[in-house]
C-alpha cells in the first residue's frame, strides 16, 4: 500500500485513515488485519471484537 492512501485531504486539512500505534508514538501506523490490528515495528497487537 502506497503512503498517499494512508491520509486524505477534507476541507484543506490532512487527515490520517488509519490509527497510530499507541508504543512507537506518530508516525506509525498499526496495519488492518481481518481480525486485529498490529503494528509492524514494535508487535502491538489489537484484537477487534
């Protein structure tokens, strides 16, 4: 996936599609699985419900 699908652009301001990862701070962003998110740096895990 291409950076520039990550955000989006409303009403002239940037915004980010996806969350951040909570350890690792801005700039990382957590990757969309089909039943949890995770983050490829640090190995944060969400399950989703």
């Amino acid at each position: 996936m291409a950076k520039k699908d990550l955000y989006e652009i409303k009403d002239g301001k940037i915004s980010r599609k996806r969350k951040h990862c909570p350890k690792c701070g801005e700039g990382v962003f957590l990757a969309e699985h089909k039943n949890r998110t995770t983050c490829g740096s640090c190995g944060y895990t969400e399950f989703k419900k």
